[in-house]
C-alpha cells in the first residue's frame, strides 16, 4: 500500500527530465480540454444555461468539416460552410429548445440540453455516418526536442490555437460593445433588457461563438484522434474542468482545463500502475469532487447566495 | 359513467387516505394485477416474457429509484448504472460468498449495500446542487465501474470479468441461473418489482416524501420549516440506491444471467434519465410508464418499417432511437413536464366530470 502511494515520488525524483515530459504533455492536453470547457463557460455566462450539448456540437463540427471536404470542398470553403451550418444548428437550439423554456429552472434545462445532445448526435451520424474518418488540417505532428524533453508539435501548434482563441474571446468580451452587451445580460437578464439590449440578439451570437469555439475544438481533436462518435464523450471531460474552474469563468475553464489535464497524466503514468490503470475515466472527477467539498463555487466562480 | 366517485362516501379517515380511495381505481388495479400475475404467464411466450416483460420491469424498479431521487427529492443524478453495477456485483459475491442464503435476502443485501454507496456519493450535496451534483454524481458512475472492471476480487477472479448468475431456487422453483424458466423468473420478479413499488408510493405519500418534495421544491424553505436538509437528502440517496442496487442484481441474475460492469455504463444512466423524464418527474406510475415506452420503441422501430417494406440497417435504427429520444425528452420538458403520467392524470379528470366538463 505504501510503496503504490509512496513509490512514484521516488521515481519523480530520480528522473526529473521524464517527470517534466509528462507534466508538460498533460498540460498541452489540457489545453484541448479547455477548448471544449471554453463552450461551455460562454454559453453559461450568458444565458445561464448549462448546455450538456457542447461536446456533441464538437462532434458534429468536426464531422460536418470533415464531410465537406470529403465531398469535395476546398479546406476554406468547408470551413465556412461548416461556420454556417454550426450557426444554423445554434439558431435552432436557441429558438427550439430555450425559448420555450425560459424561466424554467436551471435543471429542466440541462435536462432539455441532454435531449439536444441525442438528437444531433443522432441527425449527425444520420447525415454523414459513424465510421471513424480521418481528418488532417496540415499540422505537423513530429516530436520536437525542448533541453531534453520530448514535446509533440502538434500539441504545441493546438495551445498557440487555443491561446490565440481565448485572447480574441477575451478582446471581444472587454473591449467591444457587444462584449459589453453580453456581459450586462450574463448579470441580470432584466436590467440588461431595461436599457435597451437585444436579448434574443445576444443569445444569438453567444450561441454562434459557442458553435465556433466547437468547431475549433472539434477539428483540433478530430486531427488528434480521428473523427468519430467518442468525440462527444470529450465534453464528458470538459465538465469536471468547469467545476473546477467555475462555471462562469473563462481564466477558471483554461485553468482548471491545465489543472485536470496535467493531475491526469501524472496519475495515471505514476500511479495507476499500481492500481490497475485506466484511471483517466474517473481521475479528473474524483479531483473536482474533492475539491467541491471544499470550494462549491470553484476557483474563479463568483460566491454562490442564495435568498428566500 | 363507469369512472365516477358518486356515492362512494367515507366515514373515517383511513378510508380517505387510502392509497385508492376510488372503487373504480381499486377494482382496476386488481384487474391489472391479476393479469399480471395469472393471465400474461398463462398466455405469453418465452420471448415476450424475457425479452420484454423481465426488462421493463426491472427498468421499472431502476426508474422508481432514480425518480425517488431526482422527481421527489431534485437531485439528478447521472449515476444510476453505477449503482445498479453495485447491487448486481455486491448480489454476486453474497450470493457465492454465502450459498445457503435465500435469494430474496442477497437481493434486499445487495440494495443495502448499494444504499451505502449510495450515501458516500450522496454527502456531496449538502454543499453542491444542481448541475455540480449531476457532475458529482458522474464521478460516482465512472469510478464505480471502473472499480468493478478492474479488481477481479468483485468477479471472484474470473477471467472474462463477467460474472454469472448460480443457480437459487424459491420455494421450490428455480429463478436464477440456466434451470429457471421465463415463468418462474417472470413472476419472481413482478412480485419483487410489486412489493418494492408498493414501498415506495407508500414512502413518497408519507412524512418522508413530503420533506422530499419540500427540498425539491425549495432548499432553503423546507430547511428553515425544520426539515434536516443533510438527512433528507442522504435518505433519498440511500433509498434511491437501494432500488437501483435491487434493480441491477436482479438485471444480472434474472434478465442476463451473466453480465460484465460496462453493461451499467453512462448510456444505462441516460437512458434511465430518459424514461423517468418520459414517464413522469415524481411520479411512480410515471417510472412503469416511462420504462414501457424506452422498452417497446426500439422493437416498435425494429419491426414496423420492416413490415412497412423499408428495412433500416440497424445503425440506422440506433441513430433514429437517439434522434426520438432525444426529441421527445426536450418535447416533453416543454410540452409536458409531468411526462406520460400527467396525461393519464388529466385523462382521468376528464373521465370523472364526463360528460358534464364543468
């Protein structure tokens, strides 16, 4: 029992170099875990709604990209039509589903989210298939060497993606008058609507970022592992990256996406060995739980009142 | 006119606080369960007894237990199946670890021991609700299986990690293992699923139930009017568990007979989800109706296209089950929140004014 505890640790010490490779690989991925996470966050802040669905609009982003180009679609044009159809699909969900239900409480939603997710998945697999298919944006994937640490360039090329991403999302929140419109309606739907912004407007557009903040997602896994219905199961990942984070914090989502992504890795090579492996599936939510019991409203979400 | 209280008087309270306080209802509910247990084993064949009858029923039980916790209480939990893998796992080391041990008795053990789970995963929401608990709950359902897939001591070191239901007998009648029939297994069930949904409409009527919905309805509220937020809650995780847990050993020993951990998978979960949104949030006929409808569309999509002469491939049909399921669930959320029960509820109003609607 002590030497499955206790060993790793030594190994850490004996060989650092290998210890930051793991480290650093875990971090890179999860920066892809916080991509998805990100959806999730924009959506949540501004309507409130916790949409389960995000990982399926990854899925179907990526298949979308994918089925275009294999009908023949030069890479720019698919991805804009790919932007049109995850803007379309955005604009459905928005009109279909939380319309309906405004005013409903928050768990009807997620409930309702979880409908959403079964039936894109299923439309989607419907239109373009469920085989596994292949989708290659042009990354290079070669292991690069940094002073002996072995770092994919792929992964690289993803967290300047990533990063590029969140800094235009941040701009346009700060600095931007749509920016500003959204972040009025995220705190009081009713004053915001009292002077004079476009609900529905700004529901709208936080739902077209949202589908493009998918499809980001969806083509950086896609390249990474093959396009394919466990896609959707990455928003399964995303979640305990929220909790940690908070939910309405996009510094929380990249955050507690680093912080899950590199107590994965180091887990599950150091520790999991030891007891049996094959612990990614439960690591990352076993971590936010701890952490709940301690932080209910995460590391960067606003304190939680509640009134009478 | 059949359906009609008038003239029914009562005289004490007792006869007024009955669980049917109707004569039409009480006669009905006779009628179905004499069908239940004379008629369908008289008439059904193998295949509809355990292809379909064995299924919804302990879909049935699974759908009460999860209603109990998510329709009555509010806490919605995504972690049913890691439940159920709980009992049917804790049914099998009982019932091998101890082999002159009643059935019925491993049963009710092993939805104890699920119960218990039940609580650790349940302590959580004291502090989190809502989504954080669903999220919580997850944590529940992938570790559990987990645990189940990897250390062999649950499967008594089998090396398929499946474990497989011995055989145990009832009064005679062998209900678990190869010797059972489709009858005896049919009837062993239904009376455990009977029993067991009695319990519960009789919980979720009294005190306990009460400070459930009070919870569900308002946290804070029900907290200040005295009701012990920390034991509610814990009680309705243990409760919901326990029936889960009976559920997934009776999954494992009657309908399967032998089964490995991933069968209790997310998807179980969702699907559980599915039919106690269908069915009816807080509502047990709602929990019967809702596991009729999951059970009887994937056969319905099976065979009617086929006879309609547009055979669809079976990944097709699996897509078009999530698209309908999927549609229905937002449908229903928007339409009707109170699922499939409500409407039975309002058919009923109906019949009682017939034909005077004012």
């Amino acid at each position: 029992m002590i030497d499955i505890l206790f060993g790793p640790l030594k190994e850490i010490w004996e060989f650092p170099a290998f210890f930051a490779e793991v480290v650093i690989g875990g971090l890179l991925s999860g920066v892809m875990y916080s991509l998805v996470a990100l959806g999730f966050v924009l959506i949540f802040k501004a309507s409130g709604v916790f949409n389960f669905a995000q990982g399926a609009m990854v899925l179907c982003a990526a298949l979308t990209f994918v089925g275009f180009e294999e009908l023949g679609a030069p890479f720019w044009l698919a991805l804009i039509l790919t932007l049109g159809v995850m803007l379309l699909m955005a604009l459905a969900i928005e009109r279909l589903v939380l319309r309906p239900l405004v005013n409903q409480a928050p768990i009807i939603l997620f409930m309702a989210t979880i409908g959403v997710t079964f039936f894109i998945d299923g439309l989607f697999q419907t239109i373009w298939g469920s085989d596994v298919k292949r989708l290659d944006v042009g990354i290079p994937k070669d292991p690069i060497e940094f002073a002996g640490v072995q770092v994919n360039s792929f992964d690289i090329v993803a967290a300047l993606i990533a990063g590029a991403l969140v800094a235009g999302l941040a701009f346009f929140f700060q600095s931007t008058r749509i920016g500003r419109a959204l972040r009025a309606v995220a705190d009081d739907h009713q004053a915001a609507q009292s002077v004079g912004i476009p609900l529905q407007t700004i529901w709208v557009i936080v739902w077209a970022v949202a589908g493009l903040v998918a499809l980001v997602a969806g083509t950086m896994w896609g390249s990474k592992l093959g396009v394919q219905f466990s896609l959707a199961l990455i928003a399964l990942k995303a979640l305990p990256v929220l909790i940690l984070g908070g939910f309405t914090s996009i510094p929380g989502a990249i955050v507690g996406g680093l912080i899950i992504g590199m107590g994965e890795k180091v887990a599950e090579v150091y520790w999991a060995p030891g007891i049996g492996g094959g612990i990614e599936d439960w690591f990352a939510y076993i971590l936010a739980l701890v952490f709940l019991m301690f932080r209910p409203q995460g590391l960067f979400g606003e304190k939680i009142i509640e009134r009478v | 006119m059949l359906y009609r209280e008038s003239g029914q008087f009562k005289s004490d309270y007792a006869a007024d606080q009955a669980i049917f306080p109707i004569r039409q209802d009480r006669i009905g509910m006779a009628a179905i369960l004499f069908a239940a247990f004379v008629v369908v084993p008289l008439i059904a064949d193998h295949y509809f007894l355990s292809t379909i009858l064995i299924p919804f029923l302990i879909f049935a039980l699974a759908a009460i237990g999860l209603n109990i916790l998510t329709g009555y209480c509010g806490q919605l939990s995504l972690g049913t199946g890691g439940f159920m893998a709980c009992g049917a796992f804790a049914a099998y080391k009982l019932a091998t670890a101890f082999p002159e041990l009643n059935i019925v008795f491993v049963f009710l053990l092993s939805g104890g021991v699920a119960a218990a789970v039940g609580v650790v995963f349940g302590v959580p929401s004291l502090r989190i609700k809502g989504f954080y608990l669903a999220v919580a709950t997850l944590a529940a359902q992938f570790f559990l299986i987990w645990l189940f897939t990897k250390l062999p001591w649950f499967t008594n070191y089998s090396s398929s990690g499946v474990i497989s239901a011995p055989p145990r007998s009832v009064f005679g009648f062998y209900v678990t293992g190869i010797e059972a029939t489709a009858e005896a297994k049919y009837i062993f069930c239904l009376t455990l699923v009977a029993v067991l949904a009695l319990v519960a409409k009789n919980l979720v009527r009294g005190r306990i139930g009460r400070a459930w919905m009070a919870i569900r309805d308002m946290d804070i509220a029900a907290e200040i009017i005295g009701i012990r937020p920390l034991r509610t809650k814990l009680l309705a995780f243990a409760v919901s568990s326990f029936y889960c847990g009976v559920a997934g050993a009776l999954w494992a020993f009657i309908y399967t007979s032998s089964v490995e951990a991933l069968a209790f998978d997310i998807n179980r979960s969702f699907q559980i989800l599915f039919m106690i949104i269908i069915g009816g949030l807080g509502s047990i006929l709602g929990s019967f109706l809702g596991a009729a409808f999951i059970v009887l569309l994937p056969i319905f999509l099976n065979v009617v296209p086929t006879s309609l002469g547009v055979p669809l491939s079976t990944a097709t049909i699996a897509h078009f089950e999530y698209m309908i399921f999927g549609a229905l669930i937002v449908f229903f959320l928007i339409v009707e929140p109170h699922g499939l029960a409500r409407l039975w509820q309002l058919a009923k109003e109906k019949l009682r004014l017939w034909p005077f609607p004012h």
